[in-house]
C-alpha cells in the first residue's frame, strides 16, 4: 500500500451520533416486528411539503421540459430571484443590511456547518457550546484542528468547551480562553434554549474585540415564538464585521429530503484585506454546482404570501406537539426545558440514569427513541433530547407511553 488515509479521521471516536441511534433504533425494530417504535429521535420532518411549494416544484418541472425555458447549471452563488426573496424577507424586513449578493445558497445547513471551517487555517481555535451540535466538532476533527481526544472527559484537547448547564439556563458564558472561532446555534440545538438580543449582542462585541469570527447557526429560526429573541445575529450592531449567519429550509419548510439552506457572509468580515466572502465564493465556485434549480424555486414559494401562510400552519403544528411533549413529561415529574421557541424538548433522565442508558430503557420500555444528550458533548450527559416533528397522534402516543412506563 503507497497511499495513505487522512489520519485525522481515525481519530473520531465511534459513528456520527445519528447514524449510531439510527442503527440502534433499526435492530430493536427488526428484534421486535411485533411493536411500533416511534421515533422521536432525530430531528426530522414528517408533515408533507405545503401546497404552495409543490405547486412551485410543479411549474418549475414543466420548465425544464422546455428548450425555452430549461436550466442548466446555476449561478455560483444561487439564482437571483431566491438570493432576493432572502435578502428581502429574512433581513430587510427585520431592519437588517445584508445585500442579496452576501447571500450563498447551497443544499443545506449541515454541509455549510461541516464545510466552513475550510477557509479558516488550521492554527485557529474554535469554541462550541456544550452539548454542541456534533457535526460542528467532528468536521474540525477531519480537519485536523482539534488535538487529542480524552476518552474519559469526551473532550478535545484543542477545542474550547462552553458549558450550558441548568444553572445558566443552557446558555454559554464567554470563555476564559480567547477563541478564534465561535460556534453558537440559536434556537438551540440540542438544549431548545435561546438567548437575548442583548445576550447576542455580548457575543458579538466580545468577537469584534478579540478578532473572533461567530459562526451562528439560525436553522430554527422560523420556532421563535417570545419577544426579545434575535431572528437573525445581523439584528446586532457590528454583526457584519464578525459574523457568519447559517441557515435552513429543512425545519421551516419541511425540507430535509428536499434539501435547501443559505449561508451569508457580509462583505465587511475580513483578516487584513481578505474578505471571507471571497474565499467562500471560491470555493463554491470550485466545489460545487448549486442546489437545482427545481428546488430554488421550490424555496422562492416559501416567501410567497400563500407559502407564509401555510408555513406558519407548518410550524404552529410542531410547536402544539412540543407543547404536549413538554406539558405531558412536566405532569409526569420531568424535569424539562426548551420546546417554546424550538421543537426540541430537553429532558433530564430519571433516576440519575446515564443518557444512553435512558435511550435503551426508553426504547424497551415504551417504544419511544429519543436522542441521548451524552451524544450532543460531556455536558449532555444525564439528559435526552425529544423531537416535536413527529406526527401529532404519534407524539401523543409516545408520551402516553412515556406516562405509563
Ligand atoms: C438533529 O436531529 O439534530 C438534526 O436533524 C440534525 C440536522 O438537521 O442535521
């Protein structure tokens, strides 16, 4: 053998954390046929596409039936009239100055979040929340940026961790540790808590002030339900010189099979003379070929009057299953948290049992998988995540299960 494989991929403990309870999940069904498992387990929707999207899917298929009309490749940073839509009702309408060509469209959040980390060099620190998002750890793993793994802490060596722990309301503090690059998903994933516009705002002085870039995930955007809770980071004052905004179709409009996100990069983030958004738009010229157009219009039609009505249905329905999740354990002596600007219900496990433990009891005893909050990072442990985007029947089902256990 001459080659070799990256080395830094060795170095990841076990499989991604959803492919691991996928697998899970699929034996206990397979040794059990006789029960129904439902799932509310990884964040996946189940309500169908709204009327005002597959009638855009519609139209933009007969379009590519016409030689007038077909599409080949698309524009590197995604089709105008998305770009526009976004820039228009995500930014403008909140009073927020980010242009329509800061915005790039790709196939999703997560391969944004697994890929941006590649303009930034290899020395850079990075912070994360604690539970964290997995893919934010584990693509800097591959990349090499993360040091040495210690198995009995569940921590890498390089990275900075930010506890979010009941007593902060699973909310991270600045670290003692300057970072160069910081993580921070709000609404939560996986904890469903928020933070402040001022919160927001500490983070963002403090980023402007060391020369850290934040890398916020808004992907649960369209959950917020409370006042006071930033939509977007760009509602705070010098957002552009230090922020990277990702965001998602898949939770606002049912499309994780779909597959659509964005990621902005306002021009003003810049080392010395380098804009990021120029490194970003290099790669995406190299790396990739755009979502379809197909799909691009399909996204249009969420900012369409009738795809915003229908939409916030969309969202109204999870929220009323978070509702019951959180209602539902809370009598049954839970102690719980999230589920009200975020269809995420973070639960501690009973009994001091350890979170995967409580997935195996869970699943045993009522059916019901969850996620284990050890899986999200070492401060996850002794909770579990529920996700609210199962069907209503089955969400009621599962904690009627989860009672009587
Ligand atoms: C989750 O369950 O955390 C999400 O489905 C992850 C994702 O959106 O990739």
């Amino acid at each position: 053998m001459s080659f070799k494989v990256n080395q830094d991929y060795l170095k990841l403990p076990g499989s991604y954390l959803f492919s691991t309870t996928g697998r899970k999940i699929r034996e206990y069904a397979q040794a059990h046929p006789d029960q129904k498992v439902i799932k509310l387990s990884i964040g996946d929707v189940t309500q169908p596409l709204a009327p005002a999207i597959i009638d855009a899917l519609h139209g933009a298929v007969d379009e590519m039936a016409a030689a007038e009309t077909f599409k080949g490749y698309a524009p590197d940073l995604g089709y105008e009239f998305l770009r526009n839509a976004i820039a228009d009702n995500d930014y403008k309408a909140r009073g927020c100055d980010i242009a329509a060509d800061e915005i790039f469209v790709s196939d999703g959040a997560k391969c944004d979040s697994a890929n941006i980390q590649e303009i930034f060099s290899k020395d850079n620190k990075i912070a994360v929340c604690d539970p964290v998002y997995p893919v934010y750890v584990d693509t800097n793993v591959m990349a090499g940026r993360t040091g040495v793994y210690d198995k009995i802490g569940e921590t890498w060596s390089d990275v900075i961790y930010m506890p979010c722990t009941k007593e902060t309301g699973f909310a991270p503090e600045i670290p003692t540790q300057t970072p160069d690059i910081i993580y921070l998903c709000f609404p939560n994933n996986p904890t469903g808590a928020t933070i402040t516009k001022d919160a927001l705002q500490e983070w963002v002085d403090y980023a402007n002030k060391v020369g850290a870039v934040i890398i916020y995930d808004a992907a649960y955007e369209a959950y917020i339900s409370e006042d006071n809770v930033p939509h977007t980071i760009y509602e705070c004052e010098g957002a552009r010189t230090c922020a990277i905004e990702l965001r998602s179709f898949s939770k606002n409009a049912g499309f994780t099979g779909v597959r659509l996100g964005f990621t902005v990069i306002p021009k003003d983030l810049k080392d010395g003379d380098v804009m990021l958004h120029s490194l970003w738009a290099r790669r995406h010229g190299t790396k990739y070929n755009g979502a379809p157009y197909i799909i691009q219009k399909a996204g249009e039609a969420v900012y369409s009057e009738a795809g915003k009505a229908q939409l916030k249905e969309q969202v109204a329905y999870y929220m009323k299953n978070a509702s019951y999740i959180y209602d539902g354990l809370k009598s049954a002596g839970y102690s719980v948290s999230g589920g009200v600007n975020a269809p995420y219900i973070w639960l501690e496990t009973p009994k001091g049992m350890g979170s995967w433990e409580f997935f195996d009891y869970l699943l045993e005893n009522a059916q019901v998988a969850g996620t284990p909050g050890a899986g999200f990072g070492p401060s996850g442990e002794g909770y579990f995540r529920l996700t609210a985007f199962g069907s209503y029947e089955n969400t009621v089902e599962a904690i009627e299960r989860i009672k009587r256990m």
